[in-house]
C-alpha cells in the first residue's frame, strides 16, 4: 500500500489572517511539502495541472524534475495530467524525460480537468472532452510503447514515422492511473489497458465512490488483465487533524467555511458526515481511512489531500508530521494484514521490471 499526500496548488487567502500568499511562495511551499512527505516516510508527492488563477501549477514535469533532484525515495506523480488539453506526443516526451532523471520514480494521473474555460486556451472543445480523452491517451500509449509510430486521429495533425525521445527508461513507461469522480466511459479506459483507476474520492458519498471503482474491477476482469480484486485502485481523501477532535473541528472551520470549493454548501459536520473528509483526531483519520476498504476493497494507493483553502504552511508541516509519525504507521499495519496474498501491491517501476523479467523467462 502507498500513501502520500497530494496538491491542486490554490494560491488561496488564508480566512484566518486575510494574507494571501505569492505565487512564489506557494510553489516554494510545494516543494517543502514534497521533501517533508519524504522525510516523515510517505510514498508519494503528486501535483495537479492547472492553467488558471488561483492556481500555480502549470508545469508539473518541471516541478517534478525539481523535487526528484532533492529527494531519494519519494514517488513523484500528477494528479491529474490534462490528457485533454496537453500534447500526448508532449506528455510522452516530458514524462519520458522526468523518468530518466528520477531513475524510474514516476507515474502519472491522466484526467480530463474541471476548468471548462481551459479548453479553448489550448485549441479544444470540452464538449469532445470525453473523444479526447480516449484518442489522445490511445496515441500517448503507442507512442510509449512503439518505437516509431504513423498515427491519424481525429483531434491532431497525422504522425509519420514519428519517434519520440527520449524512450522510457528501460523501454518501460511510466505507470498510468487515470483519474476520474464521475466518467464510466474513464473507469472503462482504465481497464482497458489494464491500467489504474484513480477515484478522488473527496466531494462524493461512498456509495458513488462503490459503484464506480465496481464497474472498473468488472471491466478490468472482463479484459483478461486478472480478477476483479487484483485491478489497480488509487483513493484520494482529505483530512485535517489536531491532537483533540473539538480542536481539529475549530481550527478548520473558517478554511472549510470560506474555501472555494466549499464555502456556502452544506456545513463541515454535514460534509463529512456524507464525503469521506475527516476533521478529528489521528485515531479518527486511521478509524475512516480503514472503513474505505469495507466500500472500495482491498486497493493500493492512498492520498491525501491537506495543503488547499489557505491554510498556512507551518500547519500542513504539522499535519505531515501527524501523518507519518502516528497514522500511515498504524494504516500500513492494517492494510497489509487484511489483503490477500493474490491481491497486487502498488506497481513501482523496480516491480514492473521483475514482473517483466520473469515473463520473459517463461
């Protein structure tokens, strides 16, 4: 099971101080929390794209690059690369390069995005999201995995004999979850390809969060990739913890109140009592992220969501430090006493290279 944290990079006021941040600052800070997801031993730092105030991250590859160059261990991703909007022959080339430089420690989110204006910024219509999305993930697929490719599609200009370099590090791409809340038509691509399926799994009650990751382990069955409870499953989640849930609840309240996300919809006892957001103690975030396995089964990646709506960097250093010294420890343990010995652990790059090897062998 990996767990880590992940960033939509919101350049947001913080409601408690009215100081907003600098665009510098905040992707400063995203760096600090990357490198301190490492330090407390989480798995994974992933950043969101976006193209549109107040968002800062536009550039994940190059931000991606810049962590991999501090860090050891940590798995770098996106959550989510625009296949919508981005270049898949870009996306191919850049992801490509970002493997090389990190030594294999990096997959990626594909998704479709929920900024309708940023379609037309980059030539497209969000009324062919859906095409766009299946066309231009069947082209990055091939562009990965042949090595030169002749290509014509609906959406981009033809490829002729088309090589993209630099080629994936050791002739292996990088591990693919595609990411959707609401998309059967994402969850059947997922399994398609035998790939992952990302649920984010914040603003939805668990029976959708059931009912979708269901159809992508019927689908990914259905293809031959292996049996329903051995498809690749990602959660997303948010928490914010103090020592005292009332503390936990009282600090969070004006962040959730004035969030853009969240401000002037249903009240933060009614939220998380219908989504899976979690505002309380260490042991309440342990007691709810392990009651996602009851809806979701036995699945191999965690994120959490804990930097957005203005909250201060020293507090999400503290929740980092929460989450590593007291939470992941105890989720780790359990998780990995309740799934079944046939059931995968997350796919890394060394993992997929041994698994590959010995079908070779055979």
């Amino acid at each position: 099971m990996q767990f880590g944290v992940f960033t939509v990079g919101d350049v947001t006021p913080d409601p408690t101080t009215n100081r907003t941040p600098t665009e510098h600052e905040r992707i400063k800070a995203m760096v600090t929390i990357a490198r301190k997801a490492e330090e407390v031993g989480l798995d994974v730092f992933a950043t969101g794209e976006h193209h549109n105030p107040p968002f800062v991250p536009s550039s994940p590859t190059t931000m991606l690059g810049y962590v991999a160059a501090r860090t050891e261990r940590l798995i770098l991703s996106t959550s989510t690369t625009l296949i919508t909007t981005d270049d898949p022959v870009k996306i191919a080339e850049d992801f490509a390069m970002l493997q090389h430089l990190a030594d294999g420690r990096v997959d990626l989110m594909l998704g479709r995005g929920n900024q309708a204006q940023v379609y037309p910024w980059f030539g497209q219509d969000i009324r062919q999201g859906l095409p766009l999305a299946i066309e231009n993930y069947h082209l990055l697929h091939r562009l990965w995995h042949e090595e030169v490719v002749d290509w014509q599609g609906e959406f981009r200009t033809p490829l002729q004999g088309f090589t993209a370099t630099p080629r994936p590090l050791d002739d292996l791409p990088p591990f693919v979850w595609h990411g959707s809340i609401r998309s059967p038509e994402i969850a059947e691509q997922a399994a398609y390809y035998g790939n992952g399926f990302f649920h984010n799994h914040i603003f939805w009650p668990p029976e959708h969060t059931k009912q979708m990751v269901e159809l992508y382990r019927q689908r990914f069955e259905h293809y031959g990739h292996g049996s329903a409870d051995q498809a690749i499953v990602g959660l997303g989640g948010q928490v914010f913890m103090r020592r005292n849930s009332q503390d936990a609840v009282a600090e969070f309240r004006p962040y959730f109140d004035d969030a853009p996300v969240y401000g002037g919809g249903p009240s933060l006892e009614e939220f998380t009592s219908r989504t899976p957001l979690t505002v309380g103690s260490p042991q309440q975030v342990i007691d709810r992220t392990l009651s996602f396995r009851e809806y979701v089964g036995d699945y191999q990646r965690q994120l959490f969501l804990i930097d957005h709506a203005g909250l201060p960097l020293k507090t999400v250093l503290e929740q980092l430090d929460m989450l590593g010294e007291e939470v992941i420890p105890v989720l780790r343990k359990e998780f990995d006493a309740l799934k079944p010995s046939h059931v995968p652990e997350a796919p890394t790059h060394e993992s997929r290279l041994r698994a590959r090897s010995g079908e070779t062998a055979h």
